[in-house]
C-alpha cells in the first residue's frame, strides 16, 4: 500500500481500468534489477557521484510526508514500524523549527 494524492489516485484508477489492470497486476512490469538501472540512470543524469539506494528514497519520502504533515503517528503507521521511536528519528533531518513544531504537536496530543 502506498499513500498518495487523490490527483494521482484517479489517474491511476483510470489507468488501471483503460489497461484492464487487475488488483494484482503490476502498473509497471519491470523487475528489481530495471529498477536499479533506472536509478542509476537517473543518478547519472543528475550529476550525483555517489552511488544511490532504493532505500534512501523510502527515507527521503518519510521525512518530506513529516515535514509537510506533522503527524508521526500516520507515518509510522504508512511505513509499517512497531515503534514510534523509529519515526521519531526522523525529527534530527528536519530543520529546527519544524523539529519543535513537531514534537510540541505530538506532546500535546499525549496529554
């Protein structure tokens, strides 16, 4: 399950109906290797001389959805984490101002 704007949402049912996509089949047949040569593609286009992980976009995606919505609760629930410890780390990439508007938001909410 991947959480995205409504926007796409529909554009991807619509795509998905006009493909006659099943709720198993891939949107995109490609295979973990093609995913790997995508990003190094990518990577190399944008001038990046250091190798780039799969894994890193899954961080880069955590800290933009914290940073934009505040809430490390949905967070950890999208991510699949048992821990709200490990979403909370997230907190130390976020400039300081939106570290505290954060945390205050998340200890107000325990109270």
């Amino acid at each position: 399950m991947v959480a995205c704007p409504e926007r796409l949402a529909k554009k991807l049912q619509a795509y998905a109906c006009k493909h006659k996509l099943g709720p198993n089949d891939k949107f995109f047949p490609i295979n973990r290797q093609r995913g790997w040569q995508i990003i190094k593609e990518a990577s190399k286009r944008a001038g990046l001389n250091k190798r780039i992980y799969l894994h890193i976009l899954r961080h880069s995606d955590a800290i933009e959805r914290l940073r934009q919505t505040g809430n490390p609760k949905a967070l950890q629930h999208h991510l699949g984490h048992a821990s709200p410890l490990m979403v909370m780390r997230y907190l130390f990439t976020l400039t300081q101002d939106d570290s505290l508007r954060i945390q205050q938001q998340v200890e107000f909410e325990e109270k």
